[in-house]
C-alpha cells in the first residue's frame, strides 16, 4: 500500500498546492483585501462555501464574487 501512495503523490501533490493556495489566496481577498463593503453574512456564507467546496467553492468565488 505505501508503494501505491508513492506511486501516486507526485501526482496528487500539485493539485493540493494548487488548491491549498487558491484557498488562501481566496480567504485573504475575501476578509482583508475586498475593495466593496460587504454584510458578514455574505462573507461568513462566502467562506463556508470556499472551505468546504475546497477548488470548486474557490473557483466559484473568483468567477462570480470577484469582479
């Protein structure tokens, strides 16, 4: 079994670091760098969907948040 996950990480590994930092990257424009006032509501309900969709929650939050 170890030798299958080796086999594998260097495949999944990019994808987490991609993912890892869409997500950062996400959470800080949302909370620090956002331009327009946005009500808590909508940024607490921005962050949950960015943290448990992980890559589509933060794709969707650049496509249609983020203008």
């Amino acid at each position: 079994m170890f030798a299958e996950l080796m086999e594998i990480l260097p495949l999944i590994l990019p994808l987490l670091v991609v993912q890892f930092g869409l997500l950062i990257y996400c959470l800080l424009d949302l909370w620090k760098f956002s331009k327009n006032k946005r009500d808590k509501q909508d940024k607490w309900v921005w962050t949950l969907v960015v943290v448990l969709f992980g890559l589509l929650g933060a794709l969707a939050y650049l496509v249609f948040e983020r203008r």
